[in-house]
C-alpha cells in the first residue's frame, strides 16, 4: 500500500477508536432514554460514514459531475 492510503487507514482507524471509546463510555444515568438512543445511533452512523468515505465521496463527486451535465444543456460551461 501506498503511504497516502497508509495514513488514511490509521486516521480512520483513530477517529473510530474515539468513537467506539465514546459509545462504550456511556453511562444510562448521562441522558434520558430518548436521548441516549440518538447519541448511539449518531455515533453508529458517524462510524458508518468513516467506514464508507470513500464510497461517499464517489457519490458526491458523480452526483456534482451530473449537476453539471444537466446545466450544460442549457448553458455554455467551459470545463476545468
């Protein structure tokens, strides 16, 4: 692997650590039931979503180049 993919890997790896550590560490007397259910369930997406950057940052980047060929249609857009 590359060291760029490398350093991807451990960042990732850290923030998840965080959080996994944060979901572990908390306490049924630090919030009501319905909160603590939405702390838990933030913390699982967010972690979801680091697991899955790469594949959202594809999403994101097809949806704009999309955007932009519909725009083009009716304008004269020249690309980068």
């Amino acid at each position: 692997m590359t060291k760029e993919t490398n350093t991807k890997i451990e960042i990732r790896k850290e923030v998840l650590e965080l959080i996994s550590k944060k979901y572990n560490n908390i306490c049924v007397g630090d919030y009501d039931p319905v909160e603590l259910e939405i702390v838990q369930t933030e913390l699982k997406e967010m972690a979801e979503m680091i697991r899955d950057k790469d594949k959202l940052m594809q999403l994101k980047e097809r949806h704009k180049q999309l955007k932009n060929k519909n725009v083009s249609k009716y304008f004269k857009i020249k690309e980068r």
